[in-house]
C-alpha cells in the first residue's frame, strides 16, 4: 500500500473547498449536503466543517452492479433522501468520480426533485476513465487511474478508516 495524498494535504485542500462554497452560497439560506454512502461519509462530515453556510446533511445510497475494483453502470437506489430537497440549494457530495456513470445517474434523478441549485462536489476525480460527461463544481484531487483506498474509499469494505489516500497494488 503506497501513500498517494496524505491526510494534512487532504485537510488543507478541504478547507480550501470550504471556502469556495461559502463564497458561492452567501445568501444565508440552507444548503443540502447529500452524501453517497458508503464512500463520501467521511470526506462529507470534514467538508461539512470546513464551510460556514447553514448545511443540512442528508445521504442517498446506491449500489452499482459493478464487481469488485470496476463500475458497471447499472446503478440502484438502496436508501433514498428522507426530505425533498425541492426550492433548495443541492451539492450532491461523492467521493470518486471515475467512469461518471454513478453521477451521470445521480445528477438525473436529484434534478428530478426541482432543488433550487444543483452543483457537485467530488473528493477525487480520475478524468483518464471518464465514459459519461459529468459538470464538477468542486473536486479535491486530480488522480491517475489507480486503484485508491482511504478516507472513505473502501476495497471489499475494508480500509475506509484509513486517513490517508493509498493505492492499493494488486
Ligand atoms: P463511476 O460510476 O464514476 O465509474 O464510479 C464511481 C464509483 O466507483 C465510486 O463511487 C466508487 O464507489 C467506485 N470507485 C471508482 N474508482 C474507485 C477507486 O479507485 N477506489 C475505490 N475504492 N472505489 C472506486
């Protein structure tokens, strides 16, 4: 296991996206934090304190039919929202964007709910995989195609713990 983002430059690099937010959201009215479980708990709970806007936190789960390392696509709907977020300002919150199927998917069925914005937020970003275009407002790392555990990201739901971003070898 090979260290790619240590935990202090992940925290410095949230801040930064905690700043960013509150220069976009300066109205004072609430903003929906919504997770997707498993992988973006962690990444949203420090996220959720490195920004000073009212945050409201909510999660959605989704499972993908996608075996082992890589993502099929098919994705489903395992935990839905408890609220409507309709008339409210949105960040969908994740923790890797890889092919973009998940949050091509995602991104349809929350502008479904009419919210009032809707932006993304995403821990990493491995463009080199990309299949399904995806608009990103906030990303906090760039990656290469490699297989990441860590702050979140789990391999067979081990290592999610884990407060640096690593790269797991085969
Ligand atoms: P996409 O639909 O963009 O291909 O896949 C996004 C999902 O694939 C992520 O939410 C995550 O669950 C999984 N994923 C993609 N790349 C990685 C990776 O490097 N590590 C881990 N742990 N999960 C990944």
């Amino acid at each position: 296991m090979k260290v790619l983002i240590p935990a202090a430059k992940i925290q410095e690099r949230i801040a930064e996206l905690g700043a960013e937010i509150d220069r976009d959201y300066p109205g004072g009215e609430p903003v929906y934090l919504i997770g997707v479980l498993k992988g973006a708990c962690i990444f949203l709970a420090d996220l959720a304190r490195a920004t000073n806007v009212p945050a409201r936190i909510e999660f959605i789960g989704i499972s993908s039919y996608g075996k082992g390392k890589s993502s099929s696509g098919e994705v489903k709907v395992t935990k839905d929202l408890d609220v409507s977020v309709e008339g409210h300002h949105v960040i969908i919150v994740e923790d890797i964007l890889d092919t973009g199927l998940t949050l091509s998917y995602l991104v349809k069925l929350m502008a479904q709910r009419k919210p009032k914005t809707l932006r993304i937020a995403t821990f990493l970003d491995k463009p080199d995989r990309r299949q399904s275009p995806v608009q990103v407002n906030y990303v906090g790392f760039k990656i290469p195609d490699e297989f990441v555990i860590g702050y979140g990201l789990d391999y067979a739901e081990d290592y999610r713990n884990l407060k640096d971003v690593c790269v797991l070898s085969q």
